[in-house]
C-alpha cells in the first residue's frame, strides 16, 4: 500500500502542519515488487521447480527473496547496475534459466519490468496530488519519501526526472514567494529521500508521544454521516417509503441520509463534530441505543441510504446516566405515553481513530462505544 499525504506548514518553532489536500493512496507500495519479483523467479525456473525449492529448499528462496528486499529494492537503478546477481545457493547451474554459480542473474532490463509499473502507479499518485492542489492556487514545493519504498533508489530517481525537469531557479539568499512561483511554474518540484526513510513511521510516533500533535487539522477522505427518519413529503418522497408512526402519529420515511462531515473538509481534534438525535421511548424500554457511522468516498454523497454505502462502526450509547428528568414526557390522541430525548454524540478526529461522547444539553453524561467494521 502506497500511501500519499500533503501538508502546509503552519508555523516552524513549533512546528505545526496541517492537511492541504485529502490523502490518497494505492495497491502499489513495496509489497507489490516482492509478488512481482516472486512471479518473475516462477517464470525463470517453472512452476514445478520453484514450488519444489520453496518445499524443500525453503533458505534458499528466503535468501534470494532478502536479497531482492535488502539491495536490489533499495540500490537499484540502471545507469550503474547492469545486471543484478540474486543468490540462490544451491539449485543447479541452468543456461536457460540463468542459473549460474548458485545465483540467478538479472539484466537491467528485467528488473526494470519488475519496478516500472509499481514505480509509474506512485508516479501516477503523486502526480494527481500534485495536480490537484495546483488548481487550487496551492505551491508545491517538494516530495518526501519516506517508508521502506521510500528508500528505493529506482522511485527516487524516477520521481526528481518526473518533477524536476526544469531548470532551478536563480539563486537567492533568502528564497521568496516570486522564486517559489517560478519553481511551480516551471513545473519543477525538489525530492528528497531522507536518512533512515524507512524509520519515519516509528519516529513520528516518538515524536507525537514527546511533543504532543503537530498536526492541526486533516482533510477528511471520505463524506460521513447518519441515517435517520423524517416526516413523509409528498413532493420529495415516494409514497411506496412512507410507514406510519404510531408515536408521532404521522406519516415518516426512514434511510435518509444526514451528512455530518464532508469530503475534503478540514477537521480539528480541538473542533469536535456533533450528531444530533431524537429518541422515543415506550414505558420499560430499553435505554440502549444503536446507530451507525457510515462513510460515502463519491464527490456527491446520496439523500438515502443506499447498499454501496461504508458502514464505519456502530456507536452504542447507554443513555441510562441521563437523569430522568431530561426526558420529555408526551401523550398521543390515543393516550398512549412514552418519553422522549434529544441527545447528541460528538466525535473528535485524532491521528490514532475516533472518540465519542455523549451529550444532554451541553452536559457530558459517557463515552459512547464504538465497535468499527
């Protein structure tokens, strides 16, 4: 999995970013070279001789698979290997195959075959990224790879050719908004492959843990919301919908679909989001209640529910804390009583998931229970 993130940077000392575009990612990280490399490995030996080498000769496919991990992924490029020599210690020597001293030799070429359409699919990502905040008046000036595809010398190198084509621009001992305009007008963008990439994701937390978050807000990926039932209207619903309430004593139409949260809307941990609810209740009933979160990743979410819809988690809230008094006690025409509450569940967006609370008129009464899908 390839995994693409854009932030602005908010302020230096302390540091503080925030999301400028909403992240994207794609089937195409370092995994992905290791299942074409072991395809490439079947292809030269045959099915029966490499099923038979990972059975019985389980070391040497495990030496020749961290040698492709170690160096290969990590220092190839063509302009200085011609050939890769991948050890495979003790399968016979194999013209045909490549097989020679106990190593199989690969050109230039076909490693290339293996990296190439992992490599242009992150190219393709990033590309679309940058892109997309460029049409938005956003100045982009570099690319940071980081993980243990981030440390390949392949994408490296492929990635500054794709983005650093054009001439840098005149220097400067301060750099300026002008330069950074020119930089991005010319299309140029500076990539860099830090020491030590493939520990960013264990230093980020150390980080987080020391220092507290230094994210401010995140681009939310997906539309996120609730279903809930309203009054029947003839001119937006149909009649086949409609069921009627003997509470409300009314007409109403369920699944419809409330959007609390829109893609690309920048969240903040320090902003939660409230949901808003009304509930009756019949004499002795239960007081545990259910919903759930669901997520829409189309740029126009739906009114109505609908099965391609993402069920996130169901929320579970116990609202056998909220004094009684907070209820509303109501009658129908036909003198049947029952209780009803408005409530509402905040969540906050952390880098970690999500939290719920609920809420009666301002007041915290619990944690709501979040079991994800």
């Amino acid at each position: 999995m390839c995994s693409l993130i854009a932030y602005k940077i908010i302020s230096l000392k302390p540091l503080r970013v925030e999301e400028s575009a909403v992240g994207t990612g794609g089937l195409c990280g370092s995994a992905f070279l290791n299942y074409r490399f072991e395809e490439h490995v079947r292809g030269r030996l045959g099915q029966t001789r490499f099923d038979e080498m990972k059975a019985k000769k389980g070391k040497t496919w495990q030496m020749g698979l961290r040698y492709f991990e170690e160096f290969v992924k990590r220092n190839f490029n063509e302009d200085e290997h011609q050939e890769v020599n991948v050890p495979f210690p003790g399968l016979p020597d194999d013209e045909d195959a490549g097989l020679d001293s106990g190593f199989l030799v690969m050109t230039a070429e076909q490693v290339k075959d293996i990296f190439e359409p992992v490599v242009k699919e992150v190219c393709d990502l990033v590309q679309g990224q940058v892109t997309g905040l460029r049409s938005k008046g956003g100045i982009v000036s570099g690319i940071v790879l980081v993980g243990g595809f981030g440390q390949s010398d392949y994408l490296y190198r492929r990635l500054k050719n794709h983005f650093t084509s054009a001439a840098p621009p005149p220097y400067s001992e301060r750099p300026t908004h002008a330069n950074a305009n020119s930089t991005q007008e010319a299309g140029s963008i500076e990539v860099m492959q830090p020491v030590y990439a493939w520990t960013a994701v264990v230093r980020g937390a150390v980080l987080r843990g020391l220092e507290g978050n230094m994210v401010i807000s995140r681009k939310s990926r997906m539309h996120y919301g609730t279903s809930y039932a309203t009054v029947y209207d003839e001119d937006k619903h149909s009649v086949s919908e409609r069921y009627w309430s003997p509470l409300w004593e009314r007409w109403m139409v369920s699944d419809r679909m409330q959007w609390h949260i829109a893609k690309g809307e920048a969240l903040s941990p320090l902003a939660p989001i409230a949901f808003h609810y009304t509930r009756n209740f019949r004499p002795g009933q239960s007081l545990i209640v259910t919903d759930d979160l669901i997520a829409c990743d189309a740029d126009e979410p739906p009114a109505a529910y609908t099965r391609d819809l993402i069920h996130v988690c169901t929320l579970t809230t116990d609202l056998n804390a909220v004094p009684r008094s907070l209820f509303t006690r109501l009658t129908t025409t036909r003198g049947v009583e029952f209780d009803n509450l408005d409530f509402t569940l905040e969540m906050r967006v952390e880098s970690a998931g999500l939290g719920f609370e609920l809420k009666v008129d301002g007041v915290r009464y619990g944690r709501v229970e979040a079991e994800f899908h």
